[in-house]
C-alpha cells in the first residue's frame, strides 16, 4: 500500500494516522471479509481502516455511559452537518431544511417516494450504484436509464440524450451520483451546471 501516515486536518487539529496499519476483520461478522481464505473481497466499497480517533474517542465515551435508550437528533448533530458543509463548501443550510436519516439509501429512497408518484420515472446515469436502482423500483416507480456515453476508456455525461431524457413527461426526478460509482467520475462544474436544468 502506498499510503504512509497521513496528516489529517481536523477543527485546526492536525492527527497522525497511520493508513498502513493491517486490521484483521475476519471473524467479526463483516459482510466484506466473510469469505473464503484466499478470496479477495473487492465488490464492497467498506474500508478497512480504524474510525479516526475522535470518531472512536465519541463512541468510546457514548458506550461508557452504559444506558442504550431510545434517542433524539440533537442540536450538535444539526450544528456539525452545518459546520461541515460550510467548511467545506461555502454553504449554509438552515436547520429546517435538514432531517436526520441512518443512511444514504433510505435516504433516497424516502426521498423517490416524497417528490414522485407511483408509476412515475426517475432518471439514473448507468452504470450506476445497484441501490439506486432499488430505491426506485421497489417504491413502485420506473427507471428511464440514461446511459453515460463510454468512449476510451472514459466516462462522461451524453447531453443530447440527457435533455432527451428530461423532456420527457414521465420524468420526474433525476439522481445524480457524484462522485459516480462505479465509474469513479467525480463531475466537475461545468457538467453540474450544463447537467441542471
Ligand atoms: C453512490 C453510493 N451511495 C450510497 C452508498 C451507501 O452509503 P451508506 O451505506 O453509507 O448509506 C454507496 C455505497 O457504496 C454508494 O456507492
């Protein structure tokens, strides 16, 4: 591997951590490693790195407590989500606008269900993350699948039959997936900008 210890910056703090470090997860009732000796297990994006240390050091703390109830959705996780996106990219979301979910994929799929009707079509750029695809067929609506365009080896977004696609009446919804997985594409401003409509 060619990662060394990396410095991280993190609330002005710099850390120490160490990529380079092997941990076994074999036996530990891990999706990825549950496999045959000698399988190499590449299908899963699941990382085996250890949490960073404020992220164990939370946990660590939150298990010490000792009490495991039913829990709200406090203003701390409100203000870090805020904190992240404004420190990141200039952007400020109010509180209201937020809600709290346990994953990316619930996510979307509440969302598929909030803005379409059953029936309805929601546009995917495939090859795609195979959850998308999921999230809209199994809430009872379609996929109208427009394809990137593959040339070289490259993967890029095909316009015309993007606007194509848009035009269409069916079409209520569009799921962008940056950065895209499979294709690793991390889409930059002008495609985002001549992409919206
Ligand atoms: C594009 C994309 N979205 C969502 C997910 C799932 O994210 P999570 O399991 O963190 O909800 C993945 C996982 O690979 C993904 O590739």
């Amino acid at each position: 591997m060619l990662l060394c210890p990396v410095i991280m910056a993190q609330r002005g703090k710099i850390m120490n951590i160490d990529f380079d470090k092997l941990i076994d997860r074999r036996g530990t009732s891990s999706l990825k490693w549950n496999v045959a000796d000698g399988e190499l297990p590449m299908w899963v994006a699941d990382m085996d790195f250890a949490a960073a240390p404020p992220i164990y050091e939370a946990m660590k703390k939150r298990l010490g407590h000792g009490v495991f109830g039913y829990a709200v959705v406090n203003d701390e996780w409100y203000s870090a989500v805020q904190s992240w996106w404004s420190r990141r990219h200039g952007f400020a979301p109010k509180k209201e606008w937020m809600l709290f979910s346990e994953g990316v994929v619930p996510a979307i799929s509440s969302f598929v269900r909030a803005f379409t009707a059953p029936g309805e079509s929601v546009l995917l750029q495939t090859p795609v993350y195979n959850c998308f695809i999921s999230c809209v067929v199994d809430n009872g609506r379609k996929v109208a699948d427009c394809p990137l365009a593959y040339e070289n080896g490259v993967y890029s977004v095909d316009f015309a039959a993007l606007e194509e696609c848009l035009a269409r009446e069916d079409v209520k919804l569009m799921i962008v997936c940056n950065p895209h997985n499979p294709t690793g594409n991390i889409w930059d401003r002008q495609t985002l900008a001549t992409a919206s409509p």
